[in-house]
C-alpha cells in the first residue's frame, strides 16, 4: 500500500480555449494515464463563457469514461473593448488566446497555489503541461518558484512543460523565429526567399505558417515571445512519433534551433570561444574534421558556427558562392560529436547574432576569418581573438594586427590554407589559457576603450563625421 502511494503521481494540464485543443491535450492525458496507471491529472480550463456550452458534453463524457482525470474551469475575464467587442473574437483572432491567457494569470496563480498545498504528498502536482497559446504561464510558474530550464535541482518536486499540438517540423519553426526575425527586417510574406530553419528542409518564406506573415501584426508579436519562452521550460511535448521528424527531432534536442543568446546566458563570464567565419566562409570536410578534433580535444566551452562543405568539397576553396542543399548536421561533423560535447558546446548552422554574442559577457575569446567588419566589432565589444584568413585582403589585414599592433594570435596555415588540429588547438589553449592570451586580452582592452573615446563627443570619429556632413552641405568633397 505504502508502494503504491509512493509511485503516484498528479500533473496539471492548462488548456487554452476552445474544444480543439482541449480535446487534443485531454487525449495526451489519456495516453499516459493508459499506460501509466500511477498517473492523475487534473485539466484547468480557461474559456470564455460562451464557449463553455460546447465543450461541456465532453468534459462530463470524459470524466465518466477517466476518473483519474478531472477539471477545473478557472474564472472567466473579460477582455478589454478595445481588443474585442464581438463574443466570435476568439475565432476571427487567435490573438485573444494569448491575451485571454495573460489577463487570466492571477487566477493560474490562485488554483496552481491551491493544488501544492495539497496535504497529502501523492495529491500534490509534479508537472505543470501548458498549451502552446498560453505560453505565459511560465511566468506563473516562476513566480511560484517552480523550476524551468535554470533550476534543475528543484526539476524532481516540478518540471514546467510546454505542449504544441502539432509536429515537430512545426516545432523546430517556431523555436527558430526569435533568430529568423533578427535576420531580417521584413515580413515574410515580402519575402522572395527560402527560409532556413535547422532539422527543417528550405522552405518558400511566404508558406511559413500563416499567422507569422506579417510581422507587424499583434498575433505575430504573441507568436515570438511565445517563441522565447519555448526554449526555457523544462520539456517540449509535440504530437508526432520519432522516425516520421527524424531530423526535426535531432535538430530540436541538440539545441540546433534554439537562440545561441539564450544558451550563452547560462554559461560562465568569459568561459566560451566564439568561433565563425564571416558570411561566406566555408570548409573542406577534412579540415572541419581538424576544427571539430580541436574544440572537442580542448575541454573549452564553445559556439560554433558551422556551415555546408563546398561543392566537391575543394572547388570554391573557403568561399561560399551559392547556397546548397542541407545535408544536416551528421553529415558535417563527426558520429557522436554534439552528444559528446552537449554540455560544453553550442554548434548552430550558417549564421548567429554576431554583435549580440561579442557583447555577451560569457564570451572570453574568438576565431575569425579577419573580415574588417568581424574584426570592428570584436575590438569594439573587448574580445581577443584567433584570426584564420581566408580570402579577399584578410591575410592583409592579419599582417597589420598580428605583427605591429599585436592584437591578434594567429594561426599557421600550411600549404593550400590548411590548419592542422594541433596548430588550431595550441593557439586556442594560448588565447583562452595562457599569458600570450592575457596580453591580447589587454591590448584589445585598451582598444575598445580607445573606440569608445573615439565615438564620445569631441572624439575622432565624431569630429570625422561632423566633418563629412559639413561637406555634404557644402557641396564639396
């Protein structure tokens, strides 16, 4: 009896309106309950009055055929009139499901805070699975201190989980949008385009899912900080069996569609090297197998920024010249890499928020191309660097850095460009580690406050720009 006590265990469930969904997270309790048998499950309801009518059959069908499950209908709140003033708002705008939510959370709090003080222990929930539209109760759940992606060692009293009714294609779009909307500017219904998303074939921009087309709509707001929040609970539920998303599962758990900033946030001050290669730099897949030896080998955190291996793997040697077809990450790094390196390293495809990420106080080093943008932006944010040339005038510029400013640790290239895993690891454990490190590391300092002082007012670069607008005045040059 004792035993039995002991192995049960009760989840909240908290649907958002209408009988769609309900009925498909209803159906997710009922799998589990069929076969786990330990489980109880009590399904909050938060709809408006007048869709309770319809969904009310089947909640009474539902209790009678599954005692172990029951529901609880939160209060009602009325939406402000300038959102709505029409009782079909719901259905003309699926908006109002995430305004619903938030303006529904005082009474979340309330019957969450009634249901853990449950007396007995088996009574209290462990689990809190939230409908995708009402997302916002992850801010529910931390206000009541229940752990998410940052509190692990509470995950065994609570784990906050998000349920999208949908699959895992879908899945890996919508925890990519937060990086997909700092690409670009405009809306991919404007967009002649193919979209990236990893795990996710290239797909036309304008056949992204239909309430994200225009990004200056409300309902497209809702969906990216839904988005953000995705990322931080403690585990994804989807409707969908492994084998049929195969890549969009990979994808989803090896952290590929995730916003590298969100991954930084949780790492150490200055712990993780940087590394890519401007927009056009590419690799052999022979020397990709020297990088991956190198991070892997150097027991340092890392983001990596990795793209496709030219075509024939040699013909447009480190230059990217038109895009390819995506392979996935196994076919680019090594059988086991990621899994072995997950709790140290990031490896995100084609592109991250490079300003964003130097400015980022985990980030202590960075491998570049030395493209003079790449190279602005490291002296501006303080960060030391790796410079590995590979076209255009960046062996030019490494010349200027490495040998009379001696800002810059450099890599050696043999022959044909190529750097070899010892070569490529030595000068990361110097940068990172050692006192050639630390060197670079203050004279970069010295730089960025020396651009600093060149932006502030009465500085170089503010007198230098003063002067070129005077001259666009005067119509000389």
């Amino acid at each position: 009896m004792e035993m039995e006590k002991a192995d049960k265990c009760h989840i909240v469930m908290y649907s958002s309106p209408g009988k769609g969904h309900l009925m498909s997270l209803v159906e997710l309790a009922q799998s589990l309950i069929r076969h786990h048998p330990s489980l109880s499950v009590t399904v909050l309801i938060s709809s408006p009055s007048h869709l309770l009518p319809s969904i009310t059959p089947y909640v009474s069908s539902v209790s009678s055929a599954t005692p172990s499950i029951a529901f609880r209908n939160l209060p009602s709140v009325s939406l402000p009139p300038s959102l709505s003033s029409a009782p079909t708002a719901f259905s003309d705008d699926p908006a109002m499901y995430f305004e619903y939510a938030r303006l529904n959370s005082p009474n979340l709090h309330q019957t969450l805070s009634e249901l853990l003080s449950a007396s007995q222990p088996s009574q209290k929930p462990r689990a809190l699975v939230v409908d995708f539209f009402y997302g916002s109760g992850a801010e529910v759940a931390a206000a009541l201190r229940l752990p998410a992606k940052f509190q692990p060692h509470l995950s065994s009293l609570w784990q906050f989980n998000n349920y999208f009714p949908s699959g895992t294609n879908p899945l890996a779009a919508f925890l990519y949008l937060p990086t997909l909307h700092k690409l670009t500017n405009t809306s991919f219904k404007d967009l002649d385009c193919d979209v990236d998303i990893p795990g996710v074939p290239p797909i036309p921009a304008k056949h992204m899912p239909t309430r994200m087309l225009d990004r200056s709509s409300r309902i497209y707001g809702h969906f990216l900080e839904t988005s953000m929040r995705l990322a931080e609970s403690a585990g994804l539920i989807s409707n969908m069996f492994e084998v049929l998303e195969l890549r969009a599962v990979k994808a989803i758990s090896e952290g590929m569609c995730r916003d590298c900033l969100s991954w930084l946030d949780s790492q150490l001050s200055r712990s993780v090297l940087f590394m890519t290669f401007g927009s056009m730099g590419v690799f052999s897949s022979k020397q990709l197998r020297e990088i991956d030896q190198a991070l892997e080998g150097s027991g340092l955190r890392f983001l990596w920024v990795v793209r496709n291996p030219p075509p024939d793997d040699e013909i447009w040697r480190n230059l990217a010249i038109k895009p390819e077809d995506d392979p996935g990450m196994d076919a680019i790094l090594p059988s086991g890499f990621t899994e072995r390196t997950k709790d140290r390293g990031l490896v995100v495809k084609s592109w991250a928020p490079q300003v964003a990420v130097l400015s980022h106080d985990s980030v202590g080093g960075f491998v570049s191309h030395c493209g003079w943008n790449s190279v602005m932006e490291a002296v501006c944010a303080g960060v030391p660097m790796i410079v590995w040339p590979l076209y255009a005038e960046h062996k030019l510029i490494r010349a200027y850095l490495a040998g009379e400013m001696k800002l810059v640790l450099s890599v050696a290239e043999s022959e044909g460009g190529f750097v070899t895993t010892e070569e490529l690891a030595g000068r990361i454990a110097e940068l990172m580690c050692l006192e050639e490190g630390r060197k670079v590391r203050e004279r970069v300092a010295e730089m960025r406050n020396a651009a600093r002082e060149a932006l502030s007012e009465g500085g170089s670069s503010r007198v230098a720009m003063a002067k070129l607008v005077d001259s666009f005045k005067s119509g000389m040059m």
